[in-house]
C-alpha cells in the first residue's frame, strides 16, 4: 500500500498502525478483531477498510516496515566502521539498542510469524535474512584478514543472531543491570566468541556441519 506522507488518510492509517501495534503486542493478533483496532483510532469498523483491506494487511504492514527501517539505519550506521573488528562490536551494539528501544514491533516481528500467510511469510523471511547477511558479511571479512578465527561463518552467524535476539525476552529496564552493561557484556562475548582461540573456532564437528547445511 502506497504512503502518502502529510495525507490525511495517511495520517489516519499511522494511528491504525500505532494502535494495531499495542493491541496485537498486548493480546495477541489472533485475539484483536477489526473492530477492536476501529474502536482504537475512532473510527467505524467499515471506515477501516479503507486503509487496510483486512488485519492480515496491517501485520504484513507493521512487519515489513520494521524490518525495512532495521535494514536501512545498519546500512546508514556500517558506515563507521573501517575494519571487522569495529564492524561486528558496532553490529552488536547496533542491534541491542535497536531492538531494545522498539521491544512492540520486536515481539511482533518474532512471536507472529506464525500467523503471516505464506506470501507474507516469505517477504518477511527474506526481509530477516537480508539482515542477518550484513553479520554473515563481517564475519567472513574478518576471516578473510585474519581478525577471526571461525570455523564455519553461517553457523558463528545463526549463534551471534540467535544470542542478540534473545536479550528482548528477558531484559527488563529498571533491572539489576543497565542497557549499557548487558551491552557491554554482549560485546565482549561476542568478539571473544570469534578471535584466535573463541569458540567458533573448534565448531568443525559433524553436529556443526549438520547445522550448516540446515542454515546455509
């Protein structure tokens, strides 16, 4: 659907996102109707339709749009970085902070997945994928020089990816720890994960090789 900025009807469609957003974030898509979202921008159930043909349409909306802003400000932020080394400390340092100021849109973008028919599920999968290959870029750069020692790249890149992601189901603002240091934290993990003598380094085994080929 196209987006006019400054329109008045993409005025409305903005308020139909942000309040789909913490309705499907709070209860679930599959337990939000229609109407529910109307009620939620003063509109008349109908009145919707006009916007968003139906709520699968605003999920695959809501969804593509985070994906497509994630991608464009790493593209705009890789830019600082002259090695691999700099470049995988700012990824992770990009991600947490990313993903931890939006935590709606990333509970979305993970937990319904489920629910996007297949022509979403594909632009959506592709859209991660996209991302995901940014990292898988840096680590095969840094193989490349030297800077790391991995032993597989899709496998070091699944496990990076995997541990980023994973810090939104469980960090709480306010909680024994500060953003800045779980970031901290994170980086020194990830970095040390992929030098000369990490982790990635002894991951040559067959079960390695089995994720391999299941995520290659």
């Amino acid at each position: 659907m196209a987006r006019k900025a400054g329109s008045v009807g993409e005025e409305t469609a903005e308020r139909v996102r942000l309040a789909a957003l913490k309705l499907f974030a709070g209860k679930g898509y599959a337990a939000v109707s229609m109407r529910e979202i109307a009620a939620g921008v003063g509109l008349q159930a109908g009145a919707l339709y006009n916007h968003f043909p139906t709520k699968q349409a605003i999920l695959a909306d809501l969804m593509v749009a985070h994906m497509e802003a994630l991608i464009a400000a790493w593209e705009v932020e890789s830019r600082k970085f002259a090695t691999p080394v700099a470049a995988l400390e700012g990824f992770v340092r990009f991600h947490i902070r990313y993903h931890l100021s939006r935590g709606d849109e990333v509970f979305i973008s993970y937990m319904e997945l489920r629910n996007l028919e297949p022509e979403n599920f594909v632009r959506i999968e592709g859209l991660r994928k996209y991302y995901e290959g940014f990292l898988r870029k840096i680590l095969q750069a840094g193989a490349a020089s030297g800077s790391f020692s991995i032993a597989d790249v899709p496998v070091a890149a699944m496990a990076l990816i995997a541990m980023l992601t994973g810090l939104n189901t469980w960090f709480r603002a306010g909680g024994r720890l500060s953003v800045d240091e779980v970031e901290e934290i994170y980086v020194k993990m990830a970095l040390g994960s992929v030098m000369p003598g990490g982790i990635m380094q002894g991951s040559s085994d067959g079960a390695a090789r089995g994720l391999t080929a299941a995520g290659s």
